[in-house]
C-alpha cells in the first residue's frame, strides 16, 4: 500500500466533505465516494488507500454490500476498514472491520486510528 490516501465512503455531501477536509489538514490525500458502488469504481482503477472510512446507510450500494464486495477480493480484502455510522456499534460487529465509530463522531479518537493505519 505505502500511500497515505484515506478513502471516505458517505452518502451525505457536508459529512463528506466535512471529514475529508478534516484528514486533508491532518496531511492526507483523501478521495470521496457517495456510495459503495462509487468507491467500487475508484478502487478498481486507482491506486489502493490506506484505510476506508465508511458509512453503513447509502443508497446504490449500502455499507454491508460494499463490506462484503471488499472481502470478495483478495487484493481489496486487506484494506482497513473504520465505520462510521448512526447505526450500533453491535450492527457492524460481523463485517471485520478495525473500528466503529457512532456519529456524532469523536473526531480526535478517528484521527488516532487513521494515524495507526496510514
């Protein structure tokens, strides 16, 4: 991997564009998508992040779906994945992700797993 691109996977444009312009202060290189299906697209034809920020509740292609894409494939299977979600910390337990974080988002606790991971 050896990049410090943060891709971040959120339906709604101001909590997109809100976290994205938080990691871009942090020093990342970071790439929205509004959907699963958004971000399955740029990782076929982009270099892999270092870490997914994703949402649970998107139309198109929802958290679960884009989870369960991800693990299909063995290159993509290996990128960290954090959730944030309005949903329960318990509802994301099965998808093998790093972390879970509920919004509203503690966002001094999600920059210290971006910096572990990237």
């Amino acid at each position: 991997m050896g990049t410090h691109t943060i891709l971040v996977v959120e339906d709604e444009d101001e909590s997109r564009q809100v976290l994205m312009q938080i990691l871009e202060l942090e020093g990342f290189t970071v790439v929205g998508a509004s959907n699963g299906a958004e971000a399955m697209d740029y990782l076929r034809t982009a270099e892999l992040p270092c870490l997914i920020i994703l949402d649970m509740l998107m139309p198109v292609m929802d958290g679960r779906q884009f989870r369960a894409a991800l693990l299909q494939a063995a290159n993509l299977a290996k990128i960290p994945v954090v959730v944030v979600s309005a949903l329960e910390i318990s509802a994301v337990a099965d998808l093998a992700v790093v972390r879970a974080f509920r919004k509203p988002l503690d966002i001094d606790a999600l920059v210290k797993v971006v910096l572990e991971y990237c």
